[in-house]
C-alpha cells in the first residue's frame, strides 16, 4: 500500500475499508496558490489532505481572517455537506498539495461502508461546529460592540463640536463683555439702574433660550426696523446688534422704554453691552446643551450595555428599545419610526444586554431592508404571561424561499463579507435561552418579527 494513506485517520479501518476509500476517491492535486473552494460557492465535496497543506480563510465584516489549516491527515467540507450550506471559507493551497477527494453521494456511503471514517467525521463536524459556535458569539458581540462604537462616535461628534465651537467663540467674546462693562461702570450708573439692566438681561437672555423661533420673513422686517430705530440714535453696528435683539424677540418698544430711564449719551455703550450678554449666554446655552446630550448618551450607552449591574435584571422592555434607538440613530437618516408601546407593559427578569443584541439585530435588519427610506413600526404588548415585542418595517420583503432559513447560522443573503450570516442566529439563541419564541411573517410590503418572552423568567 502507498504510504501515503498511512495516516492517523486511517489507522483503525481495515484494508478493505482502505481500498474502497482509494477507489471511490479521485485524487486531485493543486499548485501553492490554487484554490480547493471559495466561500459562499456550492459546495459538493468532502477531501482528505495527503500531502501539502489548505488554508482555511474567512471573510468577516469585509475583512479575510485566517481561521486555520488542514495540513496531512486531516479532513475538510464535512460540515457544510452535512448542513447543506453553502461554502462557509475558501480553501486554498500553501504548498503543493495532494488531495483525496469524494463527491457527495460517495460521502454518504462512507458511512455505512467505512464506519470508523464516518464516527471520526461526525466527531469532527460537532467539534468544528462547536468552535463555529464560538465563533459566531465572538463574531456577533465585536459586531454588536461595532455599531455600538459606530453610533456612539457618530451621536457625539455633533454635540461635541457643537459645545467645542461656541466654547473657542465665548472665550473671544468674554473679553469684549469685560471691555464693555468696563465703559458702562464709567458711567456711573445707580444702583437701582445697574439692577434694573441686570434684570433686564437676564429676561432678554431667557426669553432667547425658551421662545418659538421666527420665520424668516418675521426676522427680516423686525430686523429692518430695528436698525432704523438705532440708525436714528446713531448707535454703531447696527447689523450685529439688529439680529441679536431681534433673535432674543426684543421690540423696539422695549427699547424705548429702556432709552427714556438713562442718559442719551449713555444709550450705546448700554445696548453695545447688552449685545455681548446676550452673545454670551446664547454660547453658553448651546454649550450646556451640547454637553448635556453627551451625558444622555452616556446614559443611554449605560442602559443598552446594562453597565455595573449583575447578569440578570428588572428589564424595561422600552427603555431597552429606547437606548437601541439611540445607538443606530446614525444609520436611520430618512427612516420613520413609529411606537406603538403598551404603557402597562411589565418588567422582565433577563439579561438586558443580550435582549438589546436583539433589539440591535432586529432594528439593524429593518433598516437594511428599507434602505434610508420607510417606516419602522416598534410595537409591545403584554400576552397573558408573556412580552410580546414586534419589530415591522414596510420594506420589499424576505423571498418566500430564503423564510424557511432566515435563522439558520452563517445563513445570509448579502454579499460575502457584508453579512456573516451570524445577526439573526444570535436573535433566535438568545430569544430562546430566555425560554422565549421568536418568529417572522413577511410578504412585499410588511416584514414582521415577532419576539414573546415569558414574563418572570
């Protein structure tokens, strides 16, 4: 017998079992460099390395990963003959390399003709599947911890800018208030009337930070006659001043009144500090709330990542479809979101982490689905002893075809390295070790997926 069969696979059949395998095989030998399989193409055949060595490649998230070898001795292609899926990596020669190969009938007959090769199959497929097990949990929590990365960076890089902008603009307007206070104490003014433009400040600025916008047909004609008044006072900069007060809503009459209570020649340098106040203030008021969102995002990231509390907690359903919200608000752009949440709705004992992974692959799907453009619908209910949550989007549907699969792992009908095939195997894991159903109905038009959880467990 050629000593190349002589390998541990091999070493408890007999030599009939021996000499079928060699007859039913073919041999097939590839260069350094040539490929055996690609991922995500059919895949017919089950192979033995003789001689040489594959490496085992994924793509995940875009990116080719090395997940291993199969050096002499060891087999290949069992698991996705045996689920029936399609290639789950590329299969590709590191050094010259001799295979035994067996199409997929010959396969199946390994068992019954072979029986030490098939047990040691079967052994391998559980242990690989097992490891692919394991894989897909790693693969789906980076994924999560992604769009989580992705959307936090996204959330606060708005209000971060915003609250950096008007704190670099405040620190140039904080000397020119200094100045102007300083021109207004020349004037020396009375204590009542130092009061009184205090108080007068501070409503203006109020008023600024709490009343409905203008249009801007109404902001165009109050700012015309509002340079008109300080022109005939020969006030300077009546542009900048014009568009402060107006935007703060403060009328000419207002001015009037306030002219009449001090000296004429007193009148600019007062309105001049009035306008770096309100200056300062406006500043001040999209710094706190440029920092006040980052704190409701921080918050919120807390609530979806279930941060400093134990495994299982008290779960608000809403609130934990709130915070995905907040996560994958970069990704929504165009797409509605409609809630239809039973207020009475009950707390759940769960891991809340997990269930938000749900929440997130649910959501995410849907988004996918619509493209940016669309409507979401997030619907609760409570059903006797269970929570049910429903997540609807109006997109084109899931092909009657693809339904009967939708949950399988590695299952995917996007392009290799955009979906791993992993999101909504994590959904049906997780939904069920909660001792929860999840199911999906889906036609052109209306895609649902409907989550029960048992309320209590």
């Amino acid at each position: 017998m050629d000593p190349i069969y002589n390998i541990p696979l091999f070493q408890d059949i007999t030599d009939d079992e021996l000499a079928w395998l060699i007859e039913h095989s073919a041999e097939q030998r590839l260069a350094s460099g040539e490929y055996f399989t690609r991922e995500d193409e059919p895949t017919r055949h089950f192979y033995i390395v003789l001689e040489g060595e594959l490496q085992i490649v994924r793509t995940v998230n875009g990116q080719e990963s090395v997940v291993g070898t199969t050096p002499r001795g060891i087999m290949g292609g069992e698991t996705w003959l045996l689920t029936g899926a399609r290639a789950g990596a590329t299969a590709r020669a590191i050094a010259s390399t001799r295979l035994m190969v067996f199409d997929y009938p010959t396969f199946l007959q390994i068992f019954s003709q072979v029986p030490p090769v098939g047990a040691q199959i079967l052994r391998t497929a559980a242990e690989r599947m097992q490891g692919f097990a394991t894989l897909v949990n790693q693969q789906e929590k980076l994924a999560a911890l992604g769009k989580l990365s992705a959307g936090l960076a996204h959330e606060l890089n708005n209000p971060a800018s915003a609250a950096r902008r008007a704190a670099t603009t405040l620190r140039q307007v904080l000397p020119i208030l200094s100045l102007h206070t300083l021109k207004l104490s020349a004037w020396s003014l009375s204590h009542e009337q130092i009061q009184r433009l205090t108080a007068i400040a501070r409503e203006m600025a109020t008023r600024a930070r709490t009343a409905n916008p203008l249009t801007a047909l109404e902001q165009s004609d109050r700012e015309e006659a509002m340079m008109a008044w300080l022109d005939a006072r020969q006030i300077a900069d009546t542009d900048d001043l014009a568009a402060t007060f107006v935007t703060a809503q403060v009328s000419v009459d207002e001015l009037d009144t306030l002219a009449a209570e001090l000296p004429p020649t007193a009148l600019g340098d007062v309105l001049s500090w009035l306008h770096q106040e309100l200056d300062a203030a406006s500043l001040l008021d999209e710094i706190e709330q440029g920092t006040r969102r980052i704190a409701d995002l921080v918050a919120a990231v807390k609530g979806y990542t279930y941060m400093d509390q134990g495994p299982l907690q008290e779960v608000d359903i809403h609130r934990g479809l709130e915070n995905t919200l907040v996560v994958l608000r970069h990704k929504l752009r165009q797409t509605q979101v409609e809630r239809h949440f039973d207020p009475n709705l009950p707390t759940i004992l769960a891991r809340g982490g997990d269930l938000n992974q749900v929440w997130t692959n649910l959501i995410d799907n849907a988004i996918d689905a619509l493209n940016g453009e669309g409507t979401i619908k997030l619907i609760t209910r409570c059903e006797n002893n269970y929570v049910m949550v429903e997540v609807t989007d109006d997109g084109p549907g899931i092909p009657p075809e693809v339904l009967p699969r939708i949950f399988e792992p590695f299952f995917t009908t996007k392009g290799v390295g955009i979906g791993n095939g992993l999101g909504l195997d994590t959904v049906y894991r997780i939904v069920n070790q909660h001792s929860g159903t999840v199911e999906v109905q889906s036609v052109p038009g209306c895609t649902r997926f409907i989550v029960r959880l048992p309320i209590g467990k």
